[in-house]
C-alpha cells in the first residue's frame, strides 16, 4: 500500500503514483505603514494541496475503474483521511481536481496507457461535517452502478 485516501487505496493493483508534491502556504496579512514597508501580521496556515502524478497500464496495474472511484468519492464533496503508507497521516483532504490523459488505443478505443493528476486539499480537522462516511459512498456507488 502506497496510500490510503479514505477507502481506497493506491497501489500497483489500484492507481499507483509516480510523484506526490505537497505545497504548503501561511497567511501574513499586511498592514501598510507610512515611509516604511508593510508590516506583517501570521495569521495562520493556507492551502495545504497534495499533486499525485501517475500512470496507469490497465493490462498489468489498475485501470479506469479506480479513477472512477475516485470520481465518486469527490461526487460526493465529503472530506477523507489520508494516510501514507508509513502511517503518515496528512490530515483530511477533499479532491479537488481530478485530470487524465488517455494514449495508446487499441482497435476498440480503449487506451492502454492512462495518465492522471489528482489534487487533494486539506481541509479544518475540527469540521467533522465534512467527513465522509462509508455508508453515504456505498449508498451513491451502489445508485451509480443501478443507473
């Protein structure tokens, strides 16, 4: 395992990542002062935003269903733990944007190779109404697959 976001889980079978960059931000609010520079005021964390980069070879790893899944889970806007393999917990993150690029086309269309970018954002520990809950993906994933 790779990384958990939530219920799924990144790996060679899944969605395996090739690169994972992490920006992190702080906001210093000016306050502008005369004959001199602004002055700055911390007043706390920004953005916390995840990039996983990588390709999927759906003959041998995992293929457009697990991105699929993924679309699911930001469908339904709810925030989920992310946790690295090492047991490095980030926070909760939501998706944000979801990217693919699909080459190499065999005679039916279906691509043999496809690439994504995901980003994830994190989002305040103590809003526990954003959490997703499991009940809430297997009720939309089960609607999905009826539709």
């Amino acid at each position: 395992m790779m990384m958990a976001f939530g219920m799924f889980v990144f790996g060679l079978g899944t969605a395996s990542y090739q690169e994972l960059q992490r920006r992190t931000a702080w906001r210093h609010a000016p306050q502008g002062r005369v004959g001199r520079r602004p002055a700055r005021q911390f007043l706390g964390p920004a953005d916390d935003t995840i990039t996983l980069t990588g390709t999927l070879l759906p003959h041998f790893t995992g293929g457009q269903q697990n991105l699929d899944r993924l679309r699911d889970m930001a469908n339904v806007g709810a925030a989920w733990p992310l946790i690295e393999g090492n047991g490095t917990f980030y926070g909760l993150y939501v998706i944000d944007d979801m990217s693919e690029r699909k080459s190499h086309q065999t005679r039916d269309g279906s691509a043999q190779m496809i690439e994504f970018d995901i980003t994830l954002q994190r989002v305040d520990e103590d809003r526990g109404d954003l959490l997703g809950s499991l009940g809430n993906m297997g009720a939309r994933a089960l609607s999905g697959a009826m539709a």
